[in-house]
C-alpha cells in the first residue's frame, strides 16, 4: 500500500477507492495530502477556490460513515470540480469577473450526486471564462499552466481549454478525478493535451441544472480522470435523468464499470476519410494509423466510412454556440446578481458598463457574433442555416453507424502549444476543436485516450466517437486502445521543487 503522500496521490480513482474499502488508508489521510500537493502547485494556477478546510471536514464525515459501514459508491474520494458547477456555499465564478463573488444558494446535480455518493470536494478549478476558449488563457484569473513540459524546455504551455484547470489538475495528480464540461470540446482536447482521459457523454445523459450555461444544446458534463476505468465509475454517479432539466433523458445507466470487460472481438471501428486534413502533423496521423492497428490486433474489424459535412463543423458551431451564448449571457446585467458597475446615470449605463467591464474580450466577441447571426437580416442567412447543416452533420454520424459501432479519430491536431502563442489569432485557436466539435453538435458521446508522445514528449490522444447512449461500447473500446497504448507517463513535478 501507498507509504508516502506522493504515492497516496498517484493512486488511481479504482485504486484509492479498493483501498478505502479495505481500511488500508482513511479519506482524512487521502484528502490531507491532496489539500497540500494542490497548496504546493499553486503556480499552475489550476485552482480558482482552493476548499483545503471543507474537504477535509468532508473527508473526516466520510471516515465516520465508513467506520459505520456506511460506504458510497466515491465514499472519501477527493475529487476536483470545473467552476462552472454550482456548489453551495463554495464560491462559484465560471472564471468571469461578472461573477467574481457569487455564492450560489443551491447545488448542481451532478455535483449533489457526487456528493450523495460520499465523494469529497477539493477545491473548484480554472476555466476558460464561460468555458470560451481552447486554451483556459481567457480566465479572469489568469492562464493555467499545464503541468507538462517539452524535453529540454523551460516555456510554460497551455492545458487546453475549457476545462483546462480540471486537465491540469488531474495531470499533476491535485485529485483522483475532476469534473469537466463540453461544448466542442472542452473535456476531450484538454484531456489529450495533458495526458489524460476525458469522456464526453451523450447530450442529456448528464443534468445541466446548476452548470453555468453557454450554449444550451451544446454543453454537456462529464468526467476527467487518469484510467478509462475511472471514468466509467464517475460517469455511473454522475449521470442521471433529472426534473430540473428538460433536456436530460429517462435512460438507465448502466454499470459502466461491469460493462467494460468483454473485449472488442467483432466490434466494427470506423476511419472517417474527412478528418485526414491538411497541415497536421505527421505524428497524429502515424498515432492514429497506429491506433486502428492496435484496435485491429486485439479482434476489431476497420471500416472506412465517410462524414461529408465535417468541413462544415467549425463554422456551423462558431455561429449556432455564440447564438446561444448571446442569449444566455443576457441575464447578466449588474441588477439582480453579479458584477455591477458603480458611477452609472441610468440603467442603461447600468448594463452598458456592468458587461462591458465584467465580460473578457473572448466572451464579449461571442456575444457580439451570436448577437449579430441571430439580428434581423441576418438570421436566415446565418443561423438558420448553420442549423439545417447541424442537422446534415448528425445524419452523417447516423449513416456512418449503420456500418460501425464506434469511430476512431485524432483528438487534437497538435500537442499542447506554448502560452500566448495563439491569443493574437482567433481562427487559429477555433481550429484546436476541429475533430471535437461535430460529436456536440450530433449530440453523441465522445472520449479521448492517452495514445503516445511526440518526439519532444508531449502528450497525444485518440478520439473515439460512439452511438447516443451507449457509452458502454465506446468505453470498452477505450479501454482496448488504453491497454495497447500502455502510456505510463506522467509530467516531472517541476512546479513543487
């Protein structure tokens, strides 16, 4: 068993859980030497409120109920949550000024079911502000550093984005897991580019009640963790059919866990041609051939199938997501919660100078671009029409399915790139989403695994997709190209010598 604080924090999510079980550690123990591996690696900024005192106390009511024999499906787990996830009474902020000081007065669903599962709550992590972005460097309260670094370099690179802090925090062993959100790919591109595993759900398969929202048919949360196991026993937790949101979906939820042994002998993996595009580098297209290969050896049969209207993707979710965003973000307007403007004349200065200095650049531009494709004139030109194209993307992904069951792609078309390196190009940083962005706008679920490293030992990921709801195939696919990828590799722990 675990003998020092390093080895407790290296355990996976399984591995800490079994040993909880079995009394070998008590969550006090574990929880402790979370609260000061994250107090140690505060220059990765990967935190926006650290909860060191109240997970502690949550960790000692866990041992309580243990010793009672009360055990929870995450009984003493320390998990890290995306500050997009209401908590109550823990300060809520979705990395945005605007909500710099709120306090919600209620909980998020999939955080209320963790909790009712005997999880314990570390502390909330950095974003993208309103999860805008692809490289968590819009944040009011600065960039997150990855924890990774290129061989023989010192430059601080970027985690990816949204869910960037989660990735980072899961990357740098702060938690056993964290939770994310996905709207293009806020769970999975951070995931690949930290070395991790990120699972994106089915839309509806997680409640969206208490998520800070930016675009309601997108956003969806789901699972950062190290094992592709571990992810299967947060998602069993997390998901659930819930009345507070009308778009999740009365489906059981399976054992994601028991599922995920049976192997893949028979399972047709499909290589959709499309996402070969130019100017990637050779290192993801050798990993992904190298992928159907693995996935081949172990009794899958490849199927090359077609996604026409993939070229279509990026633009479709870069006017249907700020659409959303433009009316989502509406709420806030310095009157009744958040961020307020002092020296106003009328309420229109009011709302004027409450967004226009509690809203980041990013947001502003989104809300500016949604606003415009949703004006009058413009909606059928725009809009209207990157929603028949939506639906032209989903029946792509329906006709490829009727001749696979999963799809396997790359998840990034690059590793992680240095601070400040893209922030002047916008175009450039939308393109980091160019394989994740159709899986939300078909509303499928989605998962990156750890795959290999590039020849300067950064992290790469493979991206499979799966059919609505069934999540059991596309993690025991997962777990297929997990086992043959065998990647082992975590960041050197630079930031608490």
């Amino acid at each position: 068993m675990p003998t020092s604080k390093s080895d407790l924090i290296a355990m996976t999510l399984a591995e800490a859980r079994d040993a909880i079980r079995a009394k070998k550690i008590s969550s006090r123990e574990l929880t402790g030497a979370f609260v000061s591996a994250i107090e140690k690696a505060r220059p990765l900024n990967a935190f926006i409120t650290e909860a060191g005192e109240k997970a502690l106390a949550m960790a000692e009511a866990s041992d309580k109920r243990i010793a009672s024999g009360q055990i929870g499906a995450l009984e003493g787990l320390p998990l890290a949550i995306k500050d997009l996830f209401c908590t109550k009474g823990t300060r809520t902020t979705a990395a945005s000024k605007i909500l710099g000081n709120f306090v919600p007065p209620y909980e998020s669903t999939v955080t209320q079911n963790l909790w009712d599962a005997g999880a314990v709550m570390l502390g909330k992590t950095n974003l993208d502000e309103f999860a805008m972005g692809s490289s968590n460097e819009t944040s009011a309260f600065g960039n997150v550093i990855n924890p990774w670094r290129a061989k023989n370099s010192n430059v601080n690179l970027v985690p990816g984005g949204s869910s960037g802090g989660s990735s980072a925090a899961v990357a740098a062993d702060l938690c056993l897991a964290a939770t994310g959100t996905d709207t293009g790919g806020s769970i999975r591109q951070p995931a690949a580019v930290t070395g991790r595993v990120g699972l994106k759900p089915t839309y509806g398969r997680c409640s969206r009640f208490g998520v800070v929202a930016f675009a309601s048919s997108l956003d969806q949360a789901g699972p950062m963790t190290k094992t592709v196991k571990d992810a299967a026993i947060m998602l069993k937790t997390m998901a659930s059919v819930d009345a507070k949101d009308s778009t999740s979906v009365d489906i059981e939820v399976p054992d994601y866990e028991k599922l995920l042994e049976g192997g893949i002998k028979g399972l047709r993996v499909g290589i959709p041609k499309e996402y070969r595009i130019d100017g990637v580098p050779a290192e993801i297209n050798a990993l992904w051939t190298k992928g159907a290969e693995w996935l081949k050896a172990q009794g899958a049969e490849i199927v090359d199938v077609s996604l026409p209207h993939t070229k279509y993707a990026l633009p479709t979710y870069y006017i249907v997501a700020p659409a959303e965003a433009s009316s989502n973000l509406a709420r806030y307007d310095g009157v009744k919660f958040g961020y307020r403007a002092e020296g106003v004349r009328d309420i229109t200065d009011l709302y004027e100078k409450s967004r226009g200095q509690g809203f980041g650049a990013e947001v502003q531009r989104r809300i500016l671009i949604g606003t415009y494709v949703l004006s009058a004139g413009y909606y059928d030109a725009y809009y209207s029409r990157a929603q028949k194209l939506r639906t032209l993307i989903k029946r792509d992904f329906e006709q490829a399915f009727e001749k696979c069951d999963v799809l396997l792609t790359p998840t990034t078309p690059g590793p992680a790139f240095g601070v400040g390196a893209k922030t002047s190009d916008p175009l450039e940083m939308y393109l980091q989403d160019v394989f994740t962005v159709t899986v939300n706008l078909a509303g499928l679920p989605g998962i990156s695994v750890p795959a290999g490293l590039t020849e300067s030992g950064l992290p790469l990921g493979l991206q499979l997709i799966g059919k609505a709801f069934d999540e059991a195939t596309l993690l025991r696919a997962a777990l297929a190209v997990e086992t043959a990828a065998d990647f082992k590799h975590s960041p050197a722990k630079w930031w608490s010598v």
